[in-house]
C-alpha cells in the first residue's frame, strides 16, 4: 500500500462502497441485462472503479470481466479495436479454458500467440478459428468491418456460452470509440452498430464510461443518443474531506495535524489523482509532522513541477481568444456569462459562444443557470498561477 498515480485497486482503493456494492450486485443478478455507464471527469477514478470492479467480478465462478480501454489503442483503425478487444477477452478467460480444457501451459502463452499455441496442440474449438480467420480477412481488407464488429461480440457470446458464465465487457473512455477509423473516421457509426448487436447479446453486459460530458451525450445520455437509457448511469465525484484524511493517514506514517487534511482537501478538491500526487510528495519530503504548511508547499511544488504536463496541451490547443477568455475567468474568478463580458470587454454572442464550446471540451461545468464552473479547480489553480505567481 501507498500513494499511487495508476489507477488503483486491492488495497490502493478507498472508498466507493456503495457504487462498487451497488455494480457488484446488479451484474451478476442474470435477471438484469443492463450494465453501468460511468461518467464524471479526468482523473476522478472510473477506470479504477472499473478495474477493481472487475478483479471482484472475477473471483466468482459464473462471471468473466474483460476490461479494454479504448485509449490502448494505437493506430485507432477498426481492425486494432477489433483484434485487441479479441484480445483483451482471451486474457480475461484464459485461466477459466485451463480449468475447462485442463491444458495447464495455457496461461503462459501470450494471448497474442493464442492461435497459434492452440494449433499446435491440435485443440479445435471452432470459436477461435472462426475469429481468427474472421481478424485475418480483416487485416486484409477482405471484410466488412460491420461484420468483424459482429464477429468479435459473437466470439464473446459463445464463449460466455462455452464457459457457462456471464462475460461483463468494459469499453472504457468509450466515446474515442468514434474516432476509430476504417479509411475514414467511423463516428456515430460504430455506436449504432455496437447499440444494434447489443440488443441481441445474451451472456454478455456492456459497461462503459467517458470523462468528457459532450460526447457521452452523444453517445450514452441525451435522448437522441444511440445508447440512450440502455445503461445504468452512475456519476463519479470526487472524495470527500473524510476519505481524503484517510487516505493521508493510511499512507503517510507520520503525525498529521487535522487541518493539513483540511488543506490538502481545499486544495484538490477532492480530485483523486492530486490527492495521490501531493500526498505522494509529502511522503516522500521531510519528516516532521504533516501541516497546512507543509501541504501548500507541496501543492506548489507539484504545480510547478507537473502542472505544465499536465495543462499546457490542452491549453496550447486553445485560439488567442479562447484563451484569454479562459485566463480572465480564472484570473478574475469569473463564473457568469456577463461578468466575463464586463471584464474581457467582448459581447454577449461571442462570449455564450465560447462557454459552450468550453462546456462541450470538459473545461467548464454548468454549475446553475447562468452560472460556470471550472470543471478541474487546479486547472484554474494553475492557471492563476501563470499569471500571478506568487498567488500561492
Ligand atoms: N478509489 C480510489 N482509491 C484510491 N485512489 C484512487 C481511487 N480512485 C482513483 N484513485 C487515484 O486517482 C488517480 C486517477 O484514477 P483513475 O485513473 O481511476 O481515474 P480516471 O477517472 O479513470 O482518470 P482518467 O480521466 O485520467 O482516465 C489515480 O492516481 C488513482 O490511484
Ligand atoms: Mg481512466
């Protein structure tokens, strides 16, 4: 156990209970054939919801999780998706084909050679056969990729089938799903097509999640979506002072004065990756007790040491305009469309515009009527920073 910037599980994880209890219960309950569409923003902790999720599902006998970030892939065509997917659902049911086929030397055969090593033995199982030759046409051009997609989801059913369990498929940062590509970028499209094949899936759930609010409208929630009430929506938020205490004491074996949580809990807000990162160097720098002090220093420090990786490309991507609109609110603490008129001098169209392009990327969050929010508070915290560096 200790502080950890990947995502966490077994005894990294806190908290989450009731989500984790709640996902727990309803995927292994055969009668519910909807699975959980995560939503909430970077670095609040789906995927490691999904992960330790996942490592629980897969300690019973009657479930499989496959868990497959689509932000693996790295040359985003339909064939890769395919293929890692294909895959990802190997690895995941490997140990339970051991256990079935008593072929002992399976688990240390990488899933990529799986084929291969299943030839070799002369093991028939015409699933993997049929997904080969189907994966094989598909590097080739040789065939539809609406078919492939058919063909991968048919693969994961009839092992589900083949095992006698439930396979649980988690897509995770699922909108990017449209920015695979087959020539051209295949958009909506593929989200139709999974949406199609999803209505006929028997042993296998669909989980998914998305850190931008734009596209998981797009794809999950608004009514127009394709997967429009075909999940279990669940929203992650951040930790709240208690868990962001905890967490603290858990890891830093140190004395810690009680508004040094309170500070590092203002700070993050909460935000899981920034409690890890800060508690991380504050386990790491001195030894005496943990205090306010201590914990805005190592706010600082890590602002000026990570803050640019992490903020400057998305800034960067940003127009002159966009960004000094962004700078002001930060800098200003604008929240309303018509303060940041006042304050930038630019006019109502233009500036509404710039909000929901803003609300659209995941910068800002509508807060109330009228009213914004920095979607990440140390995004804000740095860009203040930026501009006036002594604010800290
Ligand atoms: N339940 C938890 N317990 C402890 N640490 C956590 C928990 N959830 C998230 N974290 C920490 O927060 C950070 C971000 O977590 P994670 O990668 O799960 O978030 P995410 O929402 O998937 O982020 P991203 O948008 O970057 O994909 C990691 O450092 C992880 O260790
Ligand atoms: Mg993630």
């Amino acid at each position: 156990m200790g502080f950890t910037l990947q995502p966490a599980t077994k005894e990294d994880f806190i908290d989450r209970e009731d989500i984790l209890e709640e996902m727990l219960h309803t995927l292994t309950d055969k009668k519910v054939r909807m699975g959980y569409a995560l939503v909430g923003p970077r670095r609040i902790g789906k995927t490691s919801i999904f992960k330790e999720a996942s490592r629980r599902l897969n300690q019973r006998k009657d479930i499989v999780a496959v868990y497959f970030s689509l932000w693996n892939l790295i040359e985003n065509t339909a064939v890769e998706f395919c293929n890692q997917i294909t895959i990802s659902i190997i690895e995941a049911t490997k140990k339970r084909l051991s256990l079935k086929y008593k072929i002992q030397h399976i688990l240390k055969v990488p899933a990529t050679k799986l084929f291969d090593f299943l030839k070799t033995i002369d093991f028939k199982l015409s699933i993997f056969e049929d997904i080969e030759i189907s994966l094989a046409a598909g590097k080739k051009g040789e065939m539809d990729i609406n078919v492939l997609i058919e063909k991968v989801f048919e693969f994961a059913e009839r092992l589900a089938s083949e095992l006698d369990m439930r396979l649980v498929l988690i897509l995770d940062e699922f909108p990017s799903i449209m920015d695979v590509k087959n020539g051209t970028k295949l958009g909506e499209g593929i989200i139709r097509k999974i949406r199609t094949i999803q209505e006929d899936l028997t042993g296998t759930i669909l989980c998914v999640s998305g850190s931008i609010r734009k596209t998981m409208d797009v794809a999950v929630l608004s009514p127009s979506a394709a997967f429009y009430r075909q999940f279990i929506i669940r929203h992650i938020g951040p930790f709240n002072i208690s868990v962001v205490r905890d967490l603290m004491v858990r890891n830093i074996q140190r004395d810690i004065n009680e508004d040094a949580g309170e500070e590092l809990y203002n700070l993050t807000n909460g935000i899981p990756f920034y409690v890890q990162f800060i508690g991380r160097e504050l386990d790491r720098t001195g030894d005496r007790t943990v205090d306010r002090k201590l914990v805005q220093k190592a706010f600082r420090n890590f602002l000026d040491q990570e803050g640019d990786i992490l903020f400057f490309e998305e800034f960067k991507s940003l127009s002159d305009k966009e960004k000094s609109i962004i700078y002001a609110m930060a800098v200003h603490n604008l929240k309303t469309p018509r303060d940041i008129c006042r304050i930038t001098g630019s006019n109502s169209n233009v500036v509404s515009r710039y909000i929901e392009y803003f609300t659209d990327k995941g910068i800002l969050s509508k807060q109330d009527k009228g009213l914004y929010e920095f979607t990440d508070p140390v995004f804000k915290t740095w860009l203040r920073k930026k501009y006036m560096p002594t604010i800290l």
